[in-house]
C-alpha cells in the first residue's frame, strides 16, 4: 500500500527519500479507515519503510499487536535538488517521460534513478520473501510502489506509470510458486 496522505501531498509538493514529513489529520483519517477495513486480516508481519509516514499510516496494527520491521530499502525515491519543490516542475515531468522512454538510469543532481532504487526495493522484497510469511502487509510510497511493482510483475521498469496509486491505496499480491499475480489494484474500498 501507500502511505496517507501528508501536506506536501495536499500541496503537490515533491517529497523524496530526503523529506521525512508527519502524515496530516486527513492521512491519518485514512489510516484509521484503512486498519478498520483490514484489522481481521491475519497478518504476520508489517513492512514500513524507514520514512515515518509509512508507520504512522499503519502504526495501528503495530498497537495491536502485529510485528512491524522497518527497512530502508523501501524508502521513497531521492529526487535530489528537486525535492521539497512542486511536482509541476517542467524538469520533473521530463525525466518521468525520459524514464517511460528507457532512459532508466537518469536522475536529477544528488538523486537516485529507477535503476538505482530497484536494487535497493529488491533487496527489501527478497527479505520478506525469504521470511516465508503467510500474510504481509508492506506500507511503501507512490514512486517505490510503481517501480517495485513493474520490476517483480513487468520486469520491465518502463511500464512504472501504469501502477496508478493514491494515498492508502491498497494493491493485493499472491506470490505462488516464484510467480506474482495482481489480485487487486489500487483499492480503496476502506475509505467509503
């Protein structure tokens, strides 16, 4: 899943690995919507990131109970010197394009590119597979989310942008015999 909503969401405000921001009232609303809808799930584990507005979307499970290991692999994407800026940044919609055209090891100065945080987010994945657990719920961000999913579904990380997300949005994955299926995308039935 993603993480709630914050005020750099609100304001469509860049926000990187560089940017710890506090979910707002209006993201922990959503969080508490999202643990209401899902706490009978079973979970074994919860995944966060080791940015804080992953644990406060879930921190009720963890209250509850619930084991919750954080990892920096999951940690949003570094957007460099253009990090705390609008996302309307004409320099921000070129590299995403450039990114969709194959270009997948551009970055703006001092961040990272979709190359670079792959191997990081697999790193993460291949711990919570290797954990063996039934059922695991892993609160990431929107960019993470996008390229982790193209990289285990696509392993094509030029087809990023077709993984939609919004905050708490929820995408199920059923992972058989080294094949990961997408039950469900972007859910967020918990927020009616």
């Amino acid at each position: 899943m993603r993480h709630a909503q914050t005020d750099y969401n609100k304001k469509g405000i860049i926000q990187g690995s560089e940017v710890d921001s506090d979910i707002n009232k209006f993201g922990d609303n959503q969080s508490s919507l999202f643990y209401d809808y899902y706490k009978s799930v079973p979970f074994d584990m919860v995944y966060v990131s080791a940015l804080k507005r992953t644990y406060q979307t879930v921190r009720r499970f963890a209250e509850a109970g619930i084991a919750c290991e954080k990892l920096k692999e999951f940690n949003e994407i570094s957007w460099g010197v253009n990090q705390g800026k609008s996302d309307d940044l004409k320099e921000y919609a070129e590299l995403i394009n450039s990114w969709l055209s194959g270009d997948l090891d551009k970055k703006f100065e001092n961040g990272e590119s979709p190359n670079e945080m792959s191997e990081r987010l697999v790193k993460g994945f291949d711990k919570i597979i290797n954990e063996s657990y039934e059922n695991v719920l892993l609160c990431i961000h929107g960019r993470a989310l996008r390229i982790l999913l193209s990289y285990i579904i696509d392993k094509d990380l030029t087809k990023m942008d077709k993984y939609t997300h919004s905050n708490t949005g929820v995408y199920i994955i059923d992972y058989n015999n080294n094949k990961y299926d997408i039950v469900a995308k972007n859910l967020r039935n918990h927020l009616n």
